[in-house]
C-alpha cells in the first residue's frame, strides 16, 4: 500500500472493517478447505496430495498478486539485502504454517479448526509485547484474550471436563500453525515497512507454495483432475488468500500487531 494511506489504514473504523472483512473471509476457507479435499479426491491421510492442494492455491494466489502490484505500478523488483527476509517468510508464513494447517483441517472439523485457530491471538499478543516497545499488553488486551481463551478451552471438552475432545493430528496442528504464524506476522511486520505489503506477500506465497507444491509431487501427492465445481471452489480460494493476506499485511504495517490480531477471534 501506498505511504499515504498509512493514516487511513490507521483510522479505527478502515481497521474494523478491513480486519473483519479478513477475517470473513477465513472463516470461509474451513468449509471451503474441506469441502475441496473431497472434490479432489483427497483423503484425511494423504498429506502428500493435502500440500499438492496448499501449493496450487497459493502458488495462484501469489502470482496473482504479483501481477495486480504490477499494472498499479508499484514495482516487483526486491532489493538484494531483503530477498533472505522474503524467502523465510515464504518458508515460514506459507510453506510451514500450512503443512500443519491442512493437516488439522483434514483431522478436525471445520468449526473446531477455527475455533482453535484463534490461539494465534495469544501468541502474536505475546510475542508482541515482548518485541515492540509500544504494543504491550494493557489491561483490556489481557481480559480479551481471556475471554477468548475461555472459548478455546470449552471447545476442547466433551460433556464433561472429565472428557477432552483434542488430538495432536487434529486440533495439536492448528495449534502449531497458529504458533508459526504469529511469529511469522511478527517478523513479517518488520519487513514490510521497508516494502510494499503486497508485493511482499505476493513473493512470499509464491515462494512458500512453490515448496509446497515441489514436496507434494515429490511425496507422490496428486489430485483428482479439475471439473467446473472445483475450479470455481479453487479460484475462490486463490482469491480470498490473496485479499486476506496483502489486507492483514498492510493493516500490520501501519497499526500494533495486538490492535490487529485480536480480531482473530471473528474466525470462528
């Protein structure tokens, strides 16, 4: 995003919306994420074909951003001393994080999923306080959080408290990729203020769902072939990432990681 929109994208209103419209559009890609496991063919152990499935999307998705900065004029060209940045992030925020991610998905239920996505509230609000002398804990930032982690902990119980509803595969993956994205947001702050969000997340998903992509075919993963149904679900998909992400990335720059990852909660 352009620096004069920095005031703007400040403004508490441009957050509420843009952040809740972000954070619509995740919501979406649970059941969306499942529902194209079965339009593809793929099984909730396969997790070779469930990064074939990441890769494509984000490949996409990337690229389409790419090519979006480019007739705005905003120049993809990435100084020497960042490409290292861009390459970790790429690693990190997409190849990495959705590994566990489409992992989880494939072993919890939709809902459940984004409920315990939300856990990368606690961890950017933390991770936050520690690293950035002017986003630091305050007192309604503890009692939202608690709140939220109130929710996250019912949600993992049977009936009773005697019955926990959690499983490493399935909820334990969300909770990972929650954790690997908030340190990646965290870093992925820093670097954007030395570039333009978008383009940033447009190299850097690129980038991650390349690997994705290369692991996959490499495992032997495969997807059944596209019919009209599961094109459109895959264009959806492509494009809800490539407006979240740039969004949440240009929103970061300009604002505290607590002001923005406490939205988080909306997911669900």
């Amino acid at each position: 995003m352009p620096n004069s929109n920095s005031s703007l994208l400040a403004r508490p209103t441009t957050l509420l919306l843009l952040a809740t419209f972000c954070c619509m559009l995740w919501g979406s890609a649970f059941p969306a994420i499942k529902q194209g496991y079965a339009m593809f063919g793929i099984e909730r152990h396969d997790v070779a074909s469930q990064m074939v499935f990441a890769g494509v999307r984000f490949v996409a998705a990337g690229l389409l951003l790419l090519v979006f900065a480019q007739v705005m004029g905003w120049g993809l060209r990435i100084k020497r001393q960042d490409w290292t940045g861009v390459l970790g992030l790429g690693l990190s925020q997409t190849a990495l994080q959705y590994v566990f991610f489409y992992i989880g998905v494939a072993n919890a239920t939709a809902s459940k999923s984004s409920i315990m996505n939300a856990t990368i509230t606690f961890f950017s609000v933390l991770l936050a306080h520690f690293i950035y002398h002017n986003d630091r804990l305050s007192g309604r930032r503890m009692l939202g959080c608690l709140v939220g982690f109130v929710g996250v902990a019912a949600a993992n119980y049977g009936p009773t408290l005697l019955q926990p509803d959690f499983t490493l595969a399935g909820e334990g993956s969300i909770v990972m990729a929650a954790f690997v994205l908030s340190a990646a947001t965290i870093y992925g702050k820093k670097l954007s203020q030395r570039m333009n969000p978008a383009v940033m997340t447009g190299w850097q998903m690129a980038i991650g769902g390349a690997v994705l992509l290369a692991g996959g075919w490499l495992a032997g993963g495969q997807m059944a072939a596209f019919t009209m149904a599961s094109a459109a679900l895959m264009a959806y998909m492509v494009l809800l990432s490539a407006l979240a992400f740039s969004i949440w990335s240009a929103l970061l720059k300009h604002n505290p990681v607590g002001r923005v990852t406490i939205f988080n909660f909306l997911i669900p």
